[in-house]
C-alpha cells in the first residue's frame, strides 16, 4: 500500500508515472502554499521506493515512458539515493526516455554540478524549479528561503548539468502594491537563468495559508484579472531568452498564453494588449473556472 497522499505534478508530467522519493516538502514555508500543510518531511528509504517500482514494473514494465519524482523537492533526496534509484528504474522500465523532479533552490544548491551531472547521465533529464518571483523583497516576505543570488545560482547549475530546466513564477503574488517591482524584477531572473521553458500561474489564495491571513485581516490586496494581464506584460516586455517556451495556460490563468520566446515576442504583446484595450471580461477564463 502506498504511503502517501498528495499528488502534484506539473501539467506537462501528466502521463508520467508518478513515484514519490520523499513526503512532503523539505522547505514548506512558503506563504502561499499549503499543498503540504500538516505532512511532515521526510525521505522515503531506497528499498521502500524499489518495492513500488518492482509492484508497479510486474504490469507496466514495458509502457513506462516518464516518470515523475514527487513528492515537493524530490532533488533534496541525497545523492546516494538518487544513485541507486535512477538506475533502477532504467533497468525496470526499459523504455523509459526520462525522469523529472520539482525541485526547490536549496535542493540544486547542495548538489554540485558534478553531482547534478552524474543524476543527468542517469536518466535525470528535466527539473521543475519553482521560482515564484524574482523580486527580492517579496522572496523574504513569502519566505522562499533564498535569495535572488541563489535563485540564479541553482538554475544556472542545473542548465550547467545539462538538465532541461523549467521555471514557474506566480502572477499577482506581490498584490497591488508589489506588481510593478514583481513584474520587473522576474522579468529580470528569468533573463539571468534564462530557462527552457518558463511557466507563470496566477496566484489563487489558499485558505490556512499566510498569505491568506494577510489578505483576510487586509495587508495583502489580490489584483485584478487585468491586472494580471498587465504584469504579465510586463515581465515579458521585461525578459529576454535565447530559446524559451513560455506558458501562462495553466487552469489559474486569465488568457491562455503558450509562446516561443524571442521569436513571438511581438505577436504575444499585442494579444495581450489587445486583450487589455478591449477591456472585456469575457475574453478572459471565468473565475468559477479557475483552479490551482
Ligand atoms: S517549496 Fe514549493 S512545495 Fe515547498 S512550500 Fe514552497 S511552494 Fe510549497
């Protein structure tokens, strides 16, 4: 029987085999996030997660293709672990093409580009980092636990190691009175780490969590759809990449966005200024519909 509960993974992981290699998140103190509220952390054993793997190899060996590594920053496992497991799975799923990981800053920073290098030559070809913003005032205030330095340190590491990287950022996460120095500031670490593929969510507010409280007792204002629209606009105008493709289609977003980056830099900007002009709030996804 399995041992845990929650299951997250990005939307691109979603025919992916899902194993998780710890419970829970080893940070988990971020102010808007409460997907590991009460689950306390820790690293799953290596025979533990073999059992799974063997259970699930007797009846899938030959149509596993992807696997996904959970649980919050499964790139935190120590090196060991993450030796015996990737090989392992190879050898249990002989089609298997690749194996992704959420993975936090600290996680990439204890790891050395050699070690993140060894995992890559294992099978460990993508990394899901969650950056929420680059701005580093609201990095203190939402208590990521590292810096704007750090940030761009751990993914320059992992792009070093040769493992495809994905960034997430959250749209709305520094409220009215935040956007502007948000939007400029990720525009700005999104063109240090320079990313293959960047993601920016909407920010829904989760109860129980902080930044809830803030806005409940009115310290933290929730922008405004448009607003969304605005910051995003500004990150994007605010950005540059050598090759990035860009999403902001998650089910949290206003206006589905999915875009290569620089080449449609142009072409998004006028949608989303068009969409921002016409002012309609039909244009844009219905609230009701919105999830995290
Ligand atoms: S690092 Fe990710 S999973 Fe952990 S608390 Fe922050 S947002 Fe949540």
């Amino acid at each position: 029987m399995a041992e845990y509960a929650v299951r997250i993974r990005p939307p691109s992981e979603a025919g992916s085999l899902l194993l998780p290699l710890t419970m829970g998140c080893s940070h988990n103190t971020c102010a808007f996030c409460g997907t590991y509220d009460g689950v306390k952390f820790r690293i799953r054993a290596v025979d533990d997660v073999k059992r799974d793997i063997d259970r699930i190899a007797r009846n899938y060996s030959r149509s596993v293709k992807r696997v996904f590594l959970e649980e919050g920053d499964a790139l935190i496992s120590p090196q060991r672990n993450l030796v015996a497991i990737l090989p392992y799975l190879s050898e249990k799923f002989p089609n298997l093409e690749r194996v992704g990981t959420y993975a936090t800053p600290q996680s990439a920073l204890i790891k050395s580009v050699d070690e993140l290098k060894e995992l890559n030559r294992l099978g460990l070809k993508i990394a899901y980092l969650g950056v929420e913003t680059g701005d580093e005032e609201l990095l203190r205030k939402i208590d990521k636990g590292a810096t704007y330095a750090q940030i761009v340190e751990a993914g320059r590491k992992l792009k070093a190691a040769g493992i495809t990287l994905s960034m997430t950022v959250i749209l709305g996460l520094g409220g009215v009175d935040g956007s502007e120095a948000h939007a400029l500031n990720t525009g700005r670490i999104l063109t240090d780490i320079d990313p293959d593929f960047a993601g920016a969510l909407t920010l829904m507010l989760v109860p129980g969590t902080p930044l809830y409280k803030d806005w409940q007792e009115g310290r933290f204002t929730l922008i405004s759809p448009f607003q969304s629209l605005q910051e995003l606009k500004l990150m994007i105008e605010n950005s540059s990449f050598t090759h990035c493709f860009f999403t902001a289609n998650h089910a949290s977003n206003y206006l589905p966005i999915k875009v290569w980056l620089p080449e449609q830099k142009a072409e998004v900007l006028q949608l989303i200024n068009d969409v921002l002009t016409k002012n309609d709030m039909s244009l844009l996804r219905p609230e009701y519909t919105r999830a995290l």
